[in-house]
C-alpha cells in the first residue's frame, strides 16, 4: 500500500482519501548528536561543577591530613628531646636547684629551630632527698606549644642531720613529725 505524500503537510492524503493524523504533522527534524547519544553543552557544565565541588572538598580534606603529619611530627620531636634533657638530668645524678633554658643549637646545629626548653628544679617539701624536676619543651609557630615531663630523682645516699651521732639519726625530713606535716 502506497501512499501519496505531497510537500505540503495539509495535502497529505492517502490512496482512500482519508486525512490521517500523520498527514497533518510536519516532518520532525533530528539533530546528529542526539542520535549519537551525546550530552549537551549545560549537561557538561552541570557535572563540571559537581566534580569542581567533590575536588575542593578532598583537597581541604588533604591539607587537614597534611596539618595533622606535621603536629603529630613537632609532638614526637617535642617528646623526644624532652627525654633526652631528662635522661641528662638523671645523669647529673642529683641536678642543682633552680631554673635553666636554652635552644638546641648549641647541640644540634641547624635542627629544631622551632624548639626552646625550660628546666625547673624544685625541692619537695617533704623529703629533701627527693628533686622535681620538670622539663619542658615550647615548640612550633611563636612557641605557643608546650610539652612537659615532670619526673622526681632521689638522691643515691640518704641525707642525715649535721648534729648528734651519725649512727642515731633519721634521713632528714623523717624527725620526729608525721610525713605530711611541716
């Protein structure tokens, strides 16, 4: 069945001479690239700003991670150097009085430029053969960290009273009053 279509969509007419819908319509136009199944030019802007967005979010993401390594690196520097100024003060066998500071280019030059340390020693107040010794470590931008090693050194020999017989006397802050009182 043939059908007679002439150029102009109001004159389709088939054999029967029935009008039928399809006469009526004119022919649709079809682009290539909707054939080809491609996206359009504000499809591909859409998902460029969706991934634009997921990007900046793993990027902030990355430099928090970042941030964190190097705390967590500044603290273990910190600690370390801590125990090592009191590995030096055990050694020192019982360490004087009072307080000290310095920087750690006197013994490592060129490193820990962001470290400075403060050493207190204080004298408890119930035993004088026992030494507070607290060390601590200011570190990183302006020095507004702090890491502190507090730790208590005894004296090796038991410290007695200048008077009366050595062999009677107690170790100084034992005579004659309960431990706790002055």
């Amino acid at each position: 069945m043939t059908r007679a279509v002439s150029f102009f969509p109001a004159s389709r007419v088939s054999l029967r001479g029935s009008v039928g819908k399809e006469a009526l319509t004119p022919p649709r136009r079809t682009s290539r690239s909707r054939l080809a199944g491609g996206f359009t030019l504000l499809e591909v802007m859409i998902a460029l700003g969706v991934l634009a967005i997921a990007m900046l979010a793993l990027l902030s993401l990355h430099h928090q991670d970042l941030r964190s390594i190097i705390r967590a690196r500044e603290l273990s520097e910190a600690a370390m150097l801590a125990q090592g100024l009191m590995s030096d003060a055990e050694l020192q066998g019982f360490p004087p009085l009072g307080q000290t500071s310095g920087d750690f280019q006197k013994i490592y030059p060129g490193q820990y430029r962001n470290f400075r340390w403060n050493r207190v020693v204080l004298q408890s107040p119930m035993f004088p053969d026992v030494r507070q010794v607290e060390v601590t470590i200011q570190y990183g931008a302006g020095f507004r960290n702090n890491f502190t090693v507090v730790e208590f050194l005894h004296y090796p020999e038991p410290q007695t009273a200048a008077s009366g017989a050595p062999g009677n006397q107690l170790p100084l802050g034992m005579q004659g009053r309960p431990l706790g009182q002055q």
